[in-house]
C-alpha cells in the first residue's frame, strides 16, 4: 500500500511542479520587477528599493480606479445574483422547453468577451447604433452612452451582466436541483405560499451556495478588463477606469514596467485582503443565517 501511494505521488510530482512553476515564477518575477526602475529610458532590473511603492501612497488616479472597479463589481454582481435567482427559480419549476431554455442562457458566457464588446460597442454608437435609433421611436431623443460617465458607466455594467449572468445562473441551478425536497413537502403541508416558501426554505438552504457564486463573481468582476479596453477604453476621461486597466496603461502605454509591477503587487495584496473580509462576513451573516 506504501508503494502504490509512493508511485501516485511520483506520477503527480510532474503536474504539481508545473503547477507551481506557472504560479510561482510571474509571481517573483513580478515582485522583482516593482522594486526596479524598469521603463522606456532604462530597460532593465536595476534595483531602486521601495520608490515604487512610495508613489503609489500619491497616485491618486490608482486610488480612484479602485473605488471605481469597487463600485462596479459590487453593482454588476448584485444584479447578476439577483436576475441569476429569478432565472434559476424559473426554469427550477416546472416549465415548457426546459432544457432549451438552459441552453440558451447560456449562449452569452460562451461566447468570446472581446467579440461581444465589440457589438456592444457597435449597439451603444451614438450615431450609427440600434439603442438610440430606439430612444428615438420612444420619444426619449440621443443619449450619450459613451460620452457620458454615467450612462458610459451603465454600459460597462449592462454588458458584464448580459455576459456573466449566465455563470451565476448555472451555479445557483445546480444548487436548486441539489436542494432536499423535504422541507418544501413540509411547507406545503403548512399551507405556505411561494414568497412564504422562498425566504423561509429556498433562500436560508441556498445561502451556502450563493455565498460562494457570490464570492467567485466578485473575483472575476474585479479583474474585468476586455469590456472596459474595448468598449470605452476607460473614457470619457477616466470615467470608467478600472484598476487592471489603469495598469495596463502605466506598463504597456507608458511601458513603466517597474512602476506597473509594483501597482500589481499592491492591487493583488488589497484585493486578497478585501475578498477574504467579504468571504468572512457572507459565511457569517449569510450561511450562518442560512444554518
């Protein structure tokens, strides 16, 4: 038995050590490179300690973007578990085409998120595209989608919810269709209504499960980056910013790679603390409320 665990552990050390290669090496590198003056005039790792670091305290531009990509994660995943509940709800009943329906909430998440901000984009045009051409029919006139920062603002939200609602969908179906059917068993015979029914039985049973496709979301909102580069490239101005793309503009526009190297580093450790401080507090007020 000793040597049949010896011999699983020898056919994983392969894996695990790629593994570990892919994870661990961007990650030193990466740290190395934030304490260089790595720029256009001076490619290079020459080290310069913790300046980078320091100017971060007073880039007030980093500071704003992440209380920018705060708001719209928190907003494009509050609507999406909202809008994901309701459509799991739905088809968890007994509906006509069930199954088709599945399928087709879930064409959004497979399609390719660059291609499809690229036809939002198109959609949202203010002169050439189809959702002021319906503003018109309404009598509401042009509105300036993306030259605006709150509707330009709204586009970015609406097209990460049309994109990743499908996600949350498919985590909160399958934790309906894992439910026991006991307790519903007991609540009809309770004479309790579907809304009665819902925040009594369905909702505390799938707190667990909400809190974890909540969790998982939020990770996955606060890196959203091909919606912002594609649709508005963080305009009008820096409207719609995020972090990653702020980033992305001081190592590849203004190739200060030490600078962005250290801006990395930095978001990567607030997010991991502010994510473990969500997960926390949802595993304490949601699940155990759920208990």
């Amino acid at each position: 038995m000793y040597g049949l665990s010896r011999y699983k552990l020898f056919f994983l050390l392969p894996g695990l050590l790629t593994l570990l290669a892919i994870i661990l090496f961007p990650l030193i590198f990466t740290i190395r490179v934030s304490f260089s003056g790595w720029d256009a005039a001076s490619p290079g790792l020459n080290f310069i300690g913790g300046s980078n670091y320091g100017r971060i305290f007073s880039d007030a531009r980093f500071w704003e973007s992440l209380v920018r990509l705060g708001f719209i994660a928190t907003a494009c995943v509050l609507l999406e578990y909202v809008i994901a509940f309701a459509l799991a709800l739905l088809v968890w009943h007994q509906v006509r085409l069930r199954r088709l329906t599945r399928v087709l909430f879930l064409i959004p998440m497979m399609t390719t998120p660059v291609v499809m901000a690229v036809i939002w984009r198109t959609i949202f045009h203010e002169s050439l595209g189809p959702a002021n051409d319906l503003m018109q029919f309404l009598g509401i006139g042009n509105v300036a989608w993306l030259t605006s920062a709150g509707w330009a603002t709204v586009v970015v939200i609406l097209v990460d919810v049309w994109q990743w609602t499908p996600f949350m969908f498919l985590l909160l179906m399958a934790g309906l269709l894992s439910l026991p059917k006991e307790p519903f068993l007991a609540a009809a015979i309770d004479g309790a209504g579907p809304i009665r029914t819902f925040f009594n039985v369905t909702f505390p049973a799938m707190a667990p499960i909400s809190a974890g496709a909540v969790i998982i979301r939020l990770i996955e909102a606060s890196k959203i980056m091909e919606t912002i580069y594609v649709v508005t490239s963080g305009g009008p101005g820096t409207a719609t910013e995020t972090s990653s793309y702020y980033i992305f503009i001081r190592g590849l526009r203004d190739f200060q790679i030490g600078y962005a190297a250290a801006l990395s580093i930095t978001y990567l450790v607030i997010m991991i603390v502010l994510l473990t401080i969500i997960a926390k507090l949802l595993a304490r007020y949601l699940v155990k409320s759920g208990a």
